[in-house]
C-alpha cells in the first residue's frame, strides 16, 4: 500500500505526457525510415486523434482471444477447466457498473487457449485494432488473452501499432467458474486503465492484479498465483484501484520505430534454443533443417552455451541466419561482447528482452527484410 501511495503522489507531480512515436520500415535500409499514409494506416497511426472530451465517456473496444479468462469449468474449481468458453460480451456482462467507467463495444477475435496462440491471430488482432484506431471509432482497446503467452502478443502488438492510444493486454489466473474468478476485477482494471487519459503513449500494457506492466519487461513468473506477472528489470508502470489508475512516470517522450503488421502468416520461422549442461549442437542443426531464418538462444547466464552449441550458432549467422544471444535467467541484461564476443560471432544481444519476445521481434526483423547483424542489434537497443 505504501508503494502505490508513494506512486499516486509522484503521478499528481509529473501529471501526463503524449509521446509522437517513431516509424517503422518495410526493408533492411533502416527501421527508423518515415512511413507513407499507406504504411501509417497500417500501424493505426492517428497523432491528430484527440483526447475524448471532459464529461464524455471514453469509448473501449473490449477484443477477446479466449484464454482462462474466458474459461469455464463443470465444477467450482480452478482446475479441469476448458480455455476460451466464454464469449466477450459474457466477460463484460459478469462485471457489474464497468459500462460506467466507457462506453465499450465487443468483438470475438478468437476463443482459443493462448498456448495455441498463433501469427494468424496476431495479425488478424493487429489489423483490427489500427483499423479501429486509423477510423477515429475507439479511444482504447482491451484484448481479453491466456496469461501463458499474453507477453508475447503484448510485445508483438506493441511492435506494429504506433497509435498513442493505449492498447491494454487482460487476462486471468483462475477460469470464470471458479470461486475466487480474478478475471471480472482485472478486466475492470483494464478498462479504467484504457479510459484513463494518462495511458496515452505508453504503448501496450498488461494490467493483472491491480498492476500495470510494459510490454517490454513484463513475465509471467508462477504457474498459479494471482500475483505471477512481474517486470523484474524495470518495475510496473502503474497501478490501479476503484478511485484510480496511477502511472509512476509520464509517458516517455518518444518511443521505439514500429512495423507495419505483416501482410501474411505465418511469420518467418525464428526457434528458440534452450542451454542446458552437457549441451550439443543438436537443437541449432534441428532448427536450420526445418528451415528456421532465425535462431534465439536462451543462454545460461548472460546468454552462454557449450563450445559447440557456439560454433553451430556462429556458423549459421556468417551464413546469413539471424542469431541473437538471451538468457533463460529470469532478470538482468544479456551483455553485447562479454563473454562471447558478438562482433567475431556475428551475432547480436538481446540486451533486456527475454528469449519469447526476443524470437517475435527476430520475427518482425526477418519480415522487414532486416537481417544484418549490426541493424538488427539496434533495433534491440531502442526496445526495453
């Protein structure tokens, strides 16, 4: 409780800024290039799209993927429940007053468990949402997801939709039947934080248990508990109760370049290689067979392996595979050039990103045609 005080003060000191976000690129020349209309469509920017008016209900687009938010059980137990079984206008209608805080609008994306989260969704979700923002028709959007890969589509989303309005990731830990269901107060949660004017130019977030995260650094951190998303580098962005939504900081200035949301999936194929001791060059062959154009791996410590591991990784990057070193360690920086050295390697560092979210922006790389080593480092260094 001292914490959230302490950051409700600092929130009433620095009050709230909006961010001009930067650009993405369709070809390996550089990612920070200027987009044209089209391409600025395409990734819902809107920098003339105002604020909603004082006294005027904020207008949230709730957009469900499934997950155990949305699951349902035979019993009154957390477990032996079936993800995606309840419907959008289900999760809104189990809220009481939420139609207070907006006027919110519902739509099925899909109704899926987000193990089986896939490309196809993410763009279909992707496009909707800047179509949405592009045509001026929402304010904000909440994505109803399964907690087992809501980082990645928040990260993914986060990369290709440079709108300043806010894009809220929810989700639950225990399915709509259950006792203690967590899902109808984070799903509140996620809608005061989409309504709230201070989200504004924060990119996408991941509001769970009265906490709001980064796309950038928020984990899932336990199988179970309620309290399992964290940002173990950074902190949380915020906070939020039934009086209000607190931001610790102002929304920065300026943020990262985005891409436009790919024209088809699937995505180039990008495997994520787990270290381990006793460790081959197995996995790494195993992914270039099955025709992967990049390669993640996830290091022990500051993103190392064995000695052949090291060898197949540096060989498939002089062969043109996109090769980025993270570490299976759940915190801390994957340093460029300490231990391996990347420059002799040809490979790059993930630098603060873990190895999922590291494989979707290799993914969003290798889609813009971006694969030198040097460009592709870069592109890690702007994103946190």
């Amino acid at each position: 409780m001292a914490r959230k005080s302490l950051l409700r003060f600092a929130g009433l000191i620095v009050g709230a800024a909006v961010v001009v976000t930067g650009c993405g690129s369709t070809s390996g020349d550089s990612a920070e290039s200027t987009m044209d209309a089209t391409s600025q469509a395409a990734t819902g920017k809107t920098d003339d799209a105002p604020a909603p008016a004082p006294g005027t209900q904020p207008r949230i687009a709730i957009l469900a993927t499934g997950g155990t938010i949305a699951g349902k059980a035979n019993a009154n137990s957390a477990v032996g429940y079936t993800a995606g079984e309840a419907t959008a206008r289900d999760l809104i209608d189990a809220v009481p007053g939420i139609d207070k805080i907006a006027k919110l609008s519902a739509e099925q994306i899909s109704n899926i468990g987000s193990q089986d989260m896939n490309d196809e969704v993410w763009v279909k979700l992707a496009n909707r949402i800047n179509d949405l923002f592009a045509k001026n028709e929402i304010d904000g959007a909440v994505v109803t997801h399964g907690t087992d890969t809501i980082e990645e589509t928040a990260f993914f989303l986060d990369n290709v939709i440079s709108s300043d309005k806010p894009v809220v990731l929810v989700g639950s830990m225990r399915p709509s039947t259950a006792l203690s269901a967590d899902g109808p107060a984070n799903l509140r949660s996620a809608v005061q934080v989409a309504a709230s004017p201070d989200a504004r130019g924060r990119g996408a977030m991941v509001v769970l248990n009265d906490t709001i995260h980064g796309a950038g650094d928020v984990t899932k951190t336990n199988t179970t508990s309620v309290q399992t998303f964290k940002s173990p580098n950074t902190g949380p962005v915020g906070y939020v109760d039934a009086a209000a939504v607190t931001f610790a900081q102002p929304a920065a200035p300026q943020r990262h370049s985005h891409f436009p949301v790919p024209g088809s999936a699937p995505l180039p194929r990008v495997d994520i290689v787990y270290s381990h001791a006793g460790m081959n060059a197995d996995q790494v062959n195993d992914a270039l067979g099955h025709g992967a154009k990049g390669i993640v791996l996830a290091g022990v410590g500051d993103g190392n392996t064995a000695k052949p591991v090291v060898d197949a990784l540096s060989k498939a990057a002089k062969s043109g595979v996109v090769v980025v070193r993270s570490s299976r360690v759940g915190s801390g920086e994957t340093v460029r050039n300490a231990e391996l050295n990347d420059d002799d390697l040809g490979t790059s560092s993930s630098l603060f990103l873990n190895p999922a979210k590291s494989r979707v922006l290799v993914q969003l790389l290798l889609a813009n045609g971006i694969t030198d080593p040097g460009k592709v480092q870069q592109e890690f260094a702007t994103r946190r």
